[in-house]
C-alpha cells in the first residue's frame, strides 16, 4: 500500500463520536482506536524531554532562523508535532512538521519564528510549550511548506507571512509583547483556554477531533493511538480555541451547518505528494477539493494527519 494510500484508509476508516459545543468551538471527537492498545514505541516531546533523552537546541553558536537540531539520545523515537512550540534559546519557534526523530540520532528540523523581536540567548537548550501555533497560522504556514516541498525540495515557511498573521492576531486580541512573541497571546487568555481544554476532555477510544467555529470546519486532526492524543490534545485544543475565542467578536456561536462525514469523504479526493520524512518515515502531502493537508506515515502506519479548509 502506498503512503498516500495508508492516509486515504486511516481517515476514511475511522468513525465520529459525540459532538460537544463550548462557546462558537464544536469538536467532533474521532474514535479508532483502543485503550487496551500497547501504546506507541515513540515518545512524544514533552516525555522525552521530562525523561532527560531529548536535547533541542540552536543548530550553532550563531543559531539559524528557520532550523534547530534534536538530539534523541534514548532508544525511543521522539514524536513532534507540525505546530508544536519550543521556547527559550535565541527565540521561540514552531515545527514546520510533524517529526519522528530517530533515536540515539541527530537530526535538523525545520521550523519558523513565532518571535521576531528577540535574537539573544534566553537558555542554551528550548524547553516545549503548552500549546501549538493558533490554526490559522498552522493552515498557512502548511500551505507555504508544502509549495516549498514541492518547488526545492525545501521544508521552508515564509517568515514574513508567519510574523504578520501573529502581529494582526495579536493587534485582534488586545495582546501586546516587547517582542512580538505568540506567546503572549496565549498568555492572555490562559484561564479561558483552560476551560475549552476542560471542556474538551478526550473520550474513549479517541484518536482524534474534527473542529468547527462558528459553524464552519476549521480542521482535522489524527493521530495512531488515543495514548497520543491523550497527551496532545490539550495543546491542539489551545491551538483552535485561540481562533475560536478571536472569531467570537463577542458574538453568539452560528449554528453548526458542517457535515464532519462529507468533510472526511472529500479527503479521499485529494492529490497526494509524497517525500522523504525528516526524520523516519514519508511526508504525505494533500491538496484539492478546498482542502490541505499533510501526513506522517512511518513505521507502516499513519502517525499523524492534519488537513485544514482552504
């Protein structure tokens, strides 16, 4: 079966579980996998880095804007997620991709800045933030790398584009920092964002959600195993919950019109582009029918899938 094959099949194959409201954010929780499961051989970032066998750092003393080098240094794999925050060093950077880093390896990843106004050493070594970059950021940025891929065979974002998008977000929501950082538009909303990672707890059997604001579908995320979206999904959840709460406007939710069935239906029409992981495995690209996506396929299997509304 071909990677783009084994995406197709595990989307296609899973089923939806009980829809919950909070506010204008509907998830549709996607069911598939099973509790009772041995979990993962990987590890996702923030056990890795909590165990002491991963180390993520500047690629050099000089350091370089749109890449950071991950040190495995345990027998596991190490699992980052397209969007993931890494604070500290010289500044805060999110992950272009979704990574599987293989153990007792080094490898460089791609990445972009989420704080433009810092270039100096805040630690030698990034700890993981709490949360992913706001889905709006994620879905352009994605679309950006993907072109990349397939116009040089690079993983590069347009920085300038990424920069922008936090600065209108952050102008939005009244949120203000000496240098630009992301973060301090989530640090503004820390408690209400709490309370949709609350509302939002997973269910059994989850491995993944679809997400609508205001009424609309805002994206899909899927993961191998409830075991990892269990330890993601609160970062994912922030992740849509910043848009959700910043397309409010205070206003009343819109009624949810989206069909989740329809949504994952048209995936199977996409065109897929298939290349070489950084790191384990194959990066699957999708594109077509109003949608984009990109998917991690290592180990025989889909690790990750992320696809975003055009």
């Amino acid at each position: 079966m071909t990677p783009a094959q084994v995406v197709v099949d595990a989307i296609q194959s899973r089923s939806f579980g009980p829809v919950k409201t909070f506010q204008n954010l509907t998830v549709v929780p996607i069911l598939g996998g099973a509790e009772s499961a041995p979990p993962p051989e990987y590890l996702t970032l923030d056990e890795a880095l909590a165990a002491g066998t991963v180390e993520v750092t500047e690629v050099s003393e000089a350091g370089s804007v749109p890449e950071l080098k991950v040190a495995v240094k345990g027998d596991a794999p190490v699992l980052l997620i397209d969007g993931e925050e890494l604070i500290g060093a010289k500044q805060n950077r999110v992950l272009n991709l979704t990574i599987l880093a293989p153990a007792g390896q080094t490898t460089v990843i791609p990445v972009s800045c989420v704080e433009s106004g810092r270039w100096r050493r805040a630690s030698k070594k990034f700890a993981s933030a709490p949360r992913a970059q706001f889905a709006e950021g994620r879905a352009a940025k994605m679309k950006q790398v993907t072109a990349s891929m397939r116009r040089d065979n690079r993983r590069r974002s347009d920085q300038t584009a990424v920069w922008n998008l936090i600065d209108a977000k952050a102008v939005r929501l009244e949120a203000h920092s000496d240098t630009s950082a992301m973060a301090a538009v989530f640090d503004k909303f820390d408690a209400p964002l709490d309370e949709f990672v609350r509302t939002f707890e997973p269910v059994s059997n989850q491995i993944g959600a679809m997400f609508i604001i205001n009424g609309a579908p805002a994206g899909l995320e899927l993961f191998d195993a409830p075991s990892t979206w269990r330890k993601l999904a609160p970062k994912l959840v922030r992740s849509y919950a910043i848009d959700a709460l910043d397309k409010a406007r205070g206003g009343e939710a819109s009624p949810n019109t989206s069909n989740p069935d329809a949504f994952k239906d048209l995936i199977a029409s996409t065109v897929a582009s298939v290349f070489p992981a950084t790191g384990e495995g194959e990066d699957v690209r999708l594109s077509g029918q109003g949608l984009q996506g990109a998917a991690l396929v290592a180990r025989g299997r889909m690790i990750h899938a992320t696809v975003f509304p055009n």
